[in-house]
C-alpha cells in the first residue's frame, strides 16, 4: 500500500513539474525575440522564484529554452521551434487564409493579421504587410497573449459561452493584472463585441495606429480564428471603420466557407 501510495505521489509530482514547464515556456513566448524576465516569469505564473529558477535551468540545458547573455532575458530555444516543424500542416486555416489576408493588405492598403485561439491565449498564426508605405506591425507571427487582449483576441473571448469566457478570464487574472487589463472590463469589451460584431481599438497596440478585427466563422457557427487589420490612426478614422469591416467580413465569410469545406471533404474520406 506504501509502495503504492508513494508511486501515485511521484507521478503527481511529475504532472505538476510538466505543467509548471509549460506555463514557463507559455510565458516566454510572450517576449518572442525580446526576451522575459526572469522576474517576469515569476510574476505571471504565480511560481516563487527558486521553482521558476530551477525549471529555466533545466529547460536551457534540454535547449527549450535560451538566455541573451547580455540581457540576461530568457527565449523560446530552438529545440520547441524544430519540433513544431513535426506538424507544419497543423493550421490549414493558415494556407486557407493566406490569399485573403493578401487580398485585404492590397486593397485597403493595411497590414492583415490572422489570430487563433489556444487554450487561455490568442497566438497570431499569419501576418502580411499592407501597400501603404507606412505599415503598422503591431504583433509578430507566433505572439501570444492573454485571450481578449488584442482586438483578435477581444473577438475570439466573445465568442464563446459566458461562462466559458468567464472561467478563461479567471485562469488569465495573474497576466491581466501585469499587462494593467481590468478582468471585468475585458468581459465588458467581450460583450459589446459580440453584441456589434466586430472588435474596434482606436488605440492600437503601436503608439499612433488602430486596430479591427472581425470573427471567421464556419458552417455550424462556431469562430475558428480572427481577421484583424492595423493601421496608423489617420488611416482610420470612425468614419471609414464600417466600410473596412464589410470587406472584412466578406473575406472571413470565405475563409469560413473553405475551412467547412475542407472538414467536410476529410470528414467524408475518414467515414469511407
């Protein structure tokens, strides 16, 4: 029974050291080529410094994780880049969106953003540049944050049941709090993006830009991913918002459509 007991109390503790790892690492994908703190890290997880120490420590030695010798930040290694390589084909939403999201940077002249959701995060999966010679770049492919921060993000928290939305707000409280976002407020922007349909920030996250995003949505209704442009604020002024977003949501609609299709087409090879 002893024996028993102390394997079940192992392979708790085993659990809980995966966990903590990956919280970890969730965070530092956050700082993408800046880097984070190890302060930082403390501060998010939740974790006392000696434990997120310790899993660092590990994680650079299995090279998961790196540290910039002169800022003494911590990064994404290269060891988690090479093994996302192992599924490339994971997001077909990616190549289904690329031409849209070209489309959109041509014709309203703005950078284009392609955001999914992960869990408790939005992670932006696709990006193209817009024609204007003045592009606003406001997040990389591969960021990370809190879901609801970002208009993108704003539209993939309004999309889910409240209560689901309110469990993922809870889970993200420590983050929020560091990135000076009020828990309730953001469940109030959630609500008035569901309510309007699309998500408007005329303050974006670059200094000077604004920022909307609509939801792509397929058959059965459900939001797959966010369509988001970005732009400096001139080139969005109230005025024009409603004519960027019909264009918006015409292209999600096509990217919807395909998604659905797609399924459809692997649901129907799967079954025969």
């Amino acid at each position: 029974m002893a024996a028993a007991a102390d394997k079940d109390t192992a392979a708790t503790a085993g659990a809980q050291s995966v966990r903590r790892a990956l919280a970890v690492l969730r965070v530092l994908a956050t700082g993408q080529e800046r880097g984070v703190r190890l302060t930082d890290v403390v501060s998010h997880t939740g974790l006392n410094r000696p434990t997120v120490h310790r899993i660092l420590r590990v994680l650079v030695e299995e090279g998961a994780v790196e540290q910039d010798p002169a800022t003494r930040r911590y990064l994404i290694g290269g060891e988690v880049s090479l093994l996302g390589l192992a599924r490339s084909t994971r997001f077909p939403i990616r190549a289904i969106a690329e031409p849209h999201l070209r489309h959109l940077s041509e014709i309203l002249g703005d950078t284009a953003f392609l955001t999914i959701r992960n869990g408790a995060d939005s992670v932006c999966i696709d990006r193209r540049p817009g024609s204007f010679p003045v592009k606003v770049l406001s997040i990389e492919v591969g960021a990370r944050r809190p879901l609801g921060v970002g208009v993108s993000g704003l539209v993939l928290l309004a999309a889910l049941p409240a209560e689901e939305a309110d469990e993922v707000v809870r889970r993200n409280a420590r983050r929020l709090q560091a990135l000076h976002v009020d828990p309730a407020e953001l469940l109030a922007r959630a609500a008035r993006t569901r309510t309007q349909g699309y998500a408007y920030a005329p303050v974006g996250v670059v200094p000077g830009s604004r920022a909307v995003a609509v939801p792509v949505c397929v058959a059965d209704g459900r939001t797959v991913a966010g369509l988001a442009i970005a732009t400096i604020t001139e080139r969005l002024p109230d005025e024009r918002v409603p004519t960027v977003v019909a264009h918006m949501k015409e292209r999600a609609a096509l990217i919807g459509a395909q998604a659905a299709e797609l399924a459809r087409r692997k649901g129907s090879r799967n079954g025969g």
